[in-house]
C-alpha cells in the first residue's frame, strides 16, 4: 500500500487553501475548465478528490451520479461533512472499487504526479469507463514544471529566461510547498504519461496549455514575469 502519510498530516492545509474561491488557479482556471469538458457528463468519477471541490461541481453540472474516490481518511471525512451530493470511497487510484464501464466520464486533477503505479491507474480509469466515456487528465505541466525549473535573471549575460530541469529523468522529491508542508511529487516525460493512455484504449482529442490565470499572476510580482510560462497540462482523452 503507498505511503499516504504526508497527505494525512497536511489534509487541512489542502482543505482550507484549494476550495470553493481560497485558490485563485482553481477559481479562475481549473473549475472553468472542467465545466467545459465534462459538459453534458451523467456519471462522473473524481479520481483523487481531496475534500470534494469538483466531485460537488459536477453534482452542480448536472451530473446524476457523483463518486470521488481519495485514498486519505482525513480528506475522506472532510468531504462527506460538505456533502453537496456526491458520494466518497476510501481507495486508490490503481485498484478502484467499482464494476466495469460504470461512468461516463473521470477526472483525475493535479493526482498522477502524486501516483507511483501510474500505468496500473491509467488502467483502471479505463476499466471503469463505458466505451465512448470521456476522462479529464489534468497535471502540473511535465516539461515546463520539471524539477530545477524556473525564472532565471542572468545578471552577468544580461539575459532572463525560463530554465527547464532534467526533463527526461524520472524524478521523485519531497517538495515543500508551503512552510511546514513537505509533499511527494514523481516527475515523468509528458511521452510516459500519453502512451500509457494509447495503451489502455484512450484517444487524445484535446490538449490545453493555458496560461496561469490572472489572480496568481497577482499574487507576487516575480510570478508575473513567467506569465506567458504554463504551469498546468490538459488532456481530454474518449475510452475506445
């Protein structure tokens, strides 16, 4: 079984500061793109739910059946205390707890790069959605968000640019990505991630580079210089 220690202890930092308006790249960016693709979707599966923040916007969507699924009690707990009609099972991405072709839709956002067994995951998303069903695939950007990547302001060759780590290499780091909170995160070439979902029956029909939205562009000024820098990746992909 993974080791989901480090999501257990930082739950309420995720609870209070990515739902309902707190993040502003969820409010202005994630939440409208999933609107958009997940339109007209009966039977959605939130793959890696948190507390629920998407799993209860497709219950807002129209959606008739909700589920999200998250392998970490305390964001388990959480969700089921905010209800707002989906439901929620304790499990993990690679052994998902439903029959076949239950859905018409998934979504797995800013998850697989939490995710060792990726591959298996991927997997299963498939199995668990009817043929034609749609899976929403959204990551921190693989080549751009690489590890060792960032702004760059080269004050002896008078140039500033985006520096791009070891993108080949896959990579697992614990990260802090707030004071006091240290989380895993694997790097893979964006390459692992699309021929897993060729070889489990997905076909890519669109992929979205948006630029980070206009909110977290305000939050500091040195964020506004890598505006035109995409920190999130979208694929749509429709099971065959």
């Amino acid at each position: 079984m993974p080791d989901i220690s480090a999501w257990d202890a930082n739950a309420k930092w995720w609870q209070d500061g990515f739902t309902d308006g707190a993040d502003p790249e969820y409010e202005e960016q994630i939440v409208p793109l999933v609107r958009e693709h997940l339109a007209g979707v009966t039977r959605l599966l939130d793959v890696g739910t948190g507390e629920g923040q998407l799993a209860r916007l497709g219950v807002s969507m129209g959606a008739t059946t909700v589920v999200g699924v998250e392998p970490s009690a305390p964001q388990v707990v959480v969700a089921r205390e905010r209800a707002g009609g989906p439901a929620y099972a304790r499990g993990f991405a690679d052994a998902l707890p439903f029959p076949d072709a239950v859905f018409d839709g998934a979504l797995a956002c800013l998850v697989f790069e939490h995710i060792t067994a990726f591959t298996e995951a991927i997997g299963e998303v498939a199995r668990v959605l009817e043929s034609g069903g749609t899976f929403l695939f959204l990551l921190n950007h693989p080549l751009l968000q690489a590890p060792g990547s960032g702004w760059i302001d080269d004050q002896i060759l008078e140039e500033q640019y985006w520096r791009i780590g070891p993108y080949l290499t896959d990579d697992l780091s614990m990260e802090e990505v707030a004071p006091g909170v240290v989380l895993p995160f694997i790097h893979r070439p964006l390459g692992r991630y699309v021929n897993a979902l060729i070889d489990a029956g997905f076909v890519l029909e669109r992929m979205e580079e948006p630029a980070p939205p206009e909110g977290f562009l305000a939050k500091a000024p040195e964020y506004r210089e890598a505006a035109s820098i995409p920190r999130l990746l979208l694929l749509r992909c429709r099971r065959t």
